[in-house]
C-alpha cells in the first residue's frame, strides 16, 4: 500500500497547489490512500468548513493539524462534526474533535491516523509521548496501518518521538515549522519517519507568509497583518511505502514539486494513469 502524507498547506496558494498536483502524485506514485495536514489551509491560519470540504473534495481522506487549528471560530463546531479531520490527542481534555480516527482506503484497508503536538517552543499541553503511544497500540487492535504526525517545533523532541514508536507505527512524520528536512528514512524496527515533511504553498516567502509583513515584525518589532505569499507554488510531501502484512514501513520518499516539475510528471505518465 501507499500512502501520501502532504506537508502543510498554506492558505489558497496552498490549496490551488494540491487541486494541480494531487491527481498527477496519486497516478505517478500509485497511491492508496492521502493525508494532509491543513492547520493552515484557510487564509494562512486556520481551517473552515469551506476550506476543509474542498480539500476533501480533492482526494484527501484524513486532515490532520495543529497548534494554528482553532485560529478559525467555525473550527470549533467544524473539527466536532468532520469525522475526517483530527486535532492533536495530548490537547486538555474537553476540547472538540478527536485525536485520531481510522479510514478505509478505496481497496478497503483500514488506516490509522494519529495527530499530536510537541511540548517544546509550544504552548503547554499533555504529555504526547504517553498519549501517542496509548492510542498506538489501541488503533493497532483495529488495523495494522498507523500514521503519526507530530506537529511539533524542536527537531529533537521529534526525533524522540521517532525513536519512541519504532516498531509501533507504520510511519512518523513531523509537521509544523514549513521547513523540510533531508533525513526521511526507515528505522530499524520498520518504522518510516522525517523530521519535517516541510511545506505545500508559496514558497516565495517567509515559511508561506508574505516577506514584506514577516520582515516588519521582526525587524520593527511593530504589529502586522500575515497574508499567505503567492510566488514559487511548491508541493512538499512523502510517499510511505507500506508492507501490507506487517502495518510497517518500507520506504519513504520525499516530494519537492514545482509547477514546471508537475507539468513534467503529467507528461511522463502513460495514457490513461491520471484519474479524472
């Protein structure tokens, strides 16, 4: 099985860039089943019902997100009602939503979709490492299939994080700072994990915002107002090869596309691969 993770999609930048190269990553990789985180996805900040059902529309068939999730008053009732997105698991209790959920992918696999936020340069929250764990192991009852992502800043506590679930989950991937990193690879217990899966957006940019207002803040020191950028449009991702037997990883193979490499990948496919 195979199964695409997509980096964090930043405002409609980001969600113009999966609408073009979603259809030609599904057909070039011969992917089963997609995951996306889209704290981002409305406006730079945020989800809302719009923006998530579009993205459902698209192909996506669970959303995952993080610290940015509530940014959007609409998430508090959507994030509750949407079965296919998840918030983070180690949140206080009582918040909406849920911390994972299983999905059938379109041959009939069940997959396992965990969501968790890191401790470290974040804002206070439950232990993730004993909540991710725990939900590990109970999902591993219902399907072999897990993914965890880790939203979290420190590259350290992410790579703990790895460490901790090798053997356990099928694949770890670390979300959050836009940035992608170069040491995607499979653990020795079989475990398929990336520090960083980086960013699907503008990238023409500071980590997908608008260089002239992230440079006023941290220069100045003066308030300004975050629009999402519009140049370089990048799609950031992984494709996780998965030994359906066993739930455990592979390979893992990160994505870097731009439009011209899009366009390149489209014509290269044999007739017919590309599902309408």
């Amino acid at each position: 099985m195979n199964i695409l993770f997509i980096g964090d999609i930043v405002g409609r930048p980001g969600r113009d860039v999966v609408r073009r190269c979603l259809p030609v990553a599904v057909a070039a990789f011969d992917i089963d089943f997609v995951i996306a985180n889209v704290e981002n996805a409305a406006a730079g900040a945020g989800i809302t019902r719009e923006t998530g059902d579009a993205l459902l529309g698209l192909g996506i068939d669970v959303m995952t997100t993080g610290n940015h999730v509530w940014d959007k008053r609409e998430a508090l009732t959507y994030v509750g009602a949407e079965a296919r997105i998840v918030r983070p698991i180690n949140m206080a209790a009582g918040v909406p939503g849920r911390g994972s959920v299983v999905v059938r992918a379109e041959n009939g696999t069940p997959v396992g979709v965990v969501n968790a936020i890191g401790r470290v340069f974040m804002a206070p929250v439950d232990n993730p490492f004993t909540a991710v764990r725990a939900e590990v192991e109970r999902l591993r009852q219902e399907c072999r299939i897990v993914i965890v992502d880790f939203h979290a800043e420190a590259t350290a506590e992410k790579a703990a994080m790895g460490a901790y679930l090798d053997g356990a989950a099928t694949a770890v991937v670390g979300t959050h700072t836009h940035v992608p990193t170069a040491d995607a690879r499979v653990l020795a217990g079989g475990t398929a994990y990336v520090t960083d899966v980086g960013m699907t957006g503008p990238h023409d940019s500071i980590i997908g915002v608008q260089r002239e207002a992230a440079l006023t803040r941290f220069v100045s020191g003066l308030p300004a107002r975050f629009e999402p950028a519009t140049g370089d449009l990048r799609l950031q991702a992984a494709v996780i090869r998965v030994d359906d037997r066993s739930g455990l990883a592979t390979a893992i193979e990160r994505i870097d596309w731009s439009t011209d490499d899009v366009a390149r990948v489209e014509r290269d496919l044999p007739a017919g691969a590309q599902k309408d």
